[in-house]
C-alpha cells in the first residue's frame, strides 16, 4: 500500500506556503497570499485575531484536501512560541494571538491529526533530514532562517530541541548592539534588528534616505554600492558575533542558513564567516561546516510534515 499524504504548511506573515509530501518528496506546492501580519494587527481585539487565523488557516486545509483526498495528516510551521501540545503562546510577528490551542483549534475544523512546530524548528528539521541523506550518521544540526526576522532551529539527536517554554533558540533576540535598535519584542539591539532582511534595509534607509526592497539593496550591494556593501556588511558582522556565542555553547558542526534573505548570501558571507572565525574560540576554529541551507525553500513546509508523519507513526 503507498504511503499517504500529508499536508505541510509553512505559516509567514504574508503568505502560506503549502506543499503535499509522500515521505520526503513533494507531490505539489500551493501559495496563499493571505496577509496574516495585517489582519492581526487590524483585528478589534484578540479573539478577532485568533478567528480570523484558524479561519484562513482551515480553508487552505479543507481546499489542498479537495485536491489531494488521499492527504492524512497535517503539520503547520508556525512564527511564534509554541508548547508540544500546539499551544501557540505567543507570536511577535503576529500581534494578538495568546495562549491559542492551534493544533486542537485546526483538528476540530477539519477532522486531520494536526501538528503545530514553531517554523524554525519544522525548517531545521527539513535541513537535518536533507542533509542526513548524505551524512547517514549526522545526529544534531543548527539552522537559522534569515527572514523579515531572524529564527534558529536545533536538533539534538534528530529531534527538535524546544525548551521548557517553546521559546528555545529565539536567535533573533540575542543581543549585538547594546543600546540599539528597539525590537518589536520590547529590547534593543536585538540581531533581527541588524541580520534580518528588515535589518539590511534598515541600515541602507539609515544611511541613504531611500528604502528599496532587498533584492534592489542586494543588486547595488554586487554592483558595487558603497552604502549596500556596508548594510550587508553590518548584518555579516552581527550574524557571526551571535552564531560564536551560540557555539561556545552548543558545539555543533553543522550549521545550515536558510530563509529568504540567504539568496544574498554572496552579499553578507565574507563579513559573516570573518567574524565568527574572530569570535568563536581557537578548539573550535575551522571546525564548524557552514553553508547555506541545501533544502531549497521547501525546508518549512517538509519538516512540518515530516514531524507530524513522525508522530502518527507513518516515518
């Protein structure tokens, strides 16, 4: 009998991406321009929020599963906080949504076992299972997704690590510019402040005036802009400070970049590379295989499936 389908969506604050995996392979990929970020913050209050996500987030299901009837289970990468049960806590990128039984909400509505993953887990755990096909014994990975903000995923033993609150490896809040720019979860100089594709046209507007999308930003940058080069190079400089300190304590070896903003990477890696040889102490100096991610932009959406086919006991 073939194995079944399941459904892996990967939530952003402006699009979900959905795609149909049999195993690790995807049979089909959906995008749903849906503007989460805007309904959130133009909700009247909290519980409009949280209505108006399960809402949208349901109607994708229930439709993929019109097209794809075979589909068995779901697993959503969601921005945000997330406990083992589902439980959304908390998500800075989608104001309004607080202590939200996302996964009971999603089952309920469409009658699917359902999985929510924080999404920077559900990409690493995308990374770690691409990756491991060509290092069969590879057991931890670290991730960090490159975005609007900045997420980390780790994996410990070939699970991923979530902490007691489902708030581990919030990558994008450490602290490299004491006193800098204030983050939206409330501190300042937070790296997503600096590493994020927000970040690098922040720090371009900063010096120029202008705010052009970041693929304009990066244009210039390989054109040889003075004022891009130096906005990559900021967000390079802070990416490597974090990325040592995260390895002084982890002592991983394989350290995968993903997200959007990893289409610049030509942009922003010297200055990475640089300072986190700098900053990582001398035993662990050359030691660390870096790379841009290798999953594609699929990493998201096959992680979430790959954990809920996981839990239901079907890989």
């Amino acid at each position: 009998m073939p194995e079944g389908l399941i459904l892996g969506m990967d939530v952003g604050g402006t699009n979900l991406r959905l795609g149909v995996f049999r195993g690790g392979d995807c049979v089909a990929t959906l995008r749903v321009e849906a503007h989460l970020r805007e309904r959130c913050l133009h909700a009247e209050n909290s519980a409009a929020a949280e209505s108006a996500i399960l809402d949208i987030l349901a109607d994708a299901i229930v439709q993929t599963r019109q097209q794809h009837p075979e589909i068995q289970g779901v697993g959503i990468a969601f921005p945000g906080f997330i406990q083992g049960d589902g439980t959304l806590l908390q998500s800075p990128n989608l104001p309004g949504l607080h202590h939200l039984a996302l996964g009971t909400a999603l089952r309920e509505r469409c009658g699917l076992p359902v999985l929510v993953e924080n999404d920077a887990n559900a990409a690493a755990f995308g990374e770690f299972v691409h990756e491991r096909s060509r290092q069969p014994g590879l057991e931890h990975l670290l991730y960090v997704g490159l975005g609007t903000g900045v997420g980390g995923g780790l994996i410990l033993h070939g699970q991923p690590w979530r902490g007691a609150h489902g708030a581990a490896m919030e990558v994008g809040h450490l602290i490299v510019v004491p006193g800098g720019r204030r983050c939206g979860c409330g501190n300042q100089g937070c790296l997503e402040q600096y590493a994020s594709a927000t970040g690098v046209k922040l720090s371009y507007t900063e010096r120029t005036g202008h705010a052009p999308a970041l693929p304009v930003v990066a244009r210039l940058a390989r054109e040889g802009n003075a004022d891009a080069q130096a906005a990559f190079a900021l967000a390079g400089n802070t990416l490597g400070q974090a990325l040592a300190h995260l390895l002084k304590v982890l002592d991983v070896s394989v350290l995968r970049l993903g997200g959007g903003m990893s289409a610049a990477w030509d942009c922003f890696a010297p200055a990475l590379q640089k300072r986190l040889e700098a900053d990582l102490i001398p035993v662990l100096r050359g030691s660390v295989d870096l790379q841009r991610g290798n999953d594609d932009d699929q990493a998201g959406m096959r992680g979430a499936a790959l954990l809920a086919a996981a839990r239901q006991g079907g890989s």
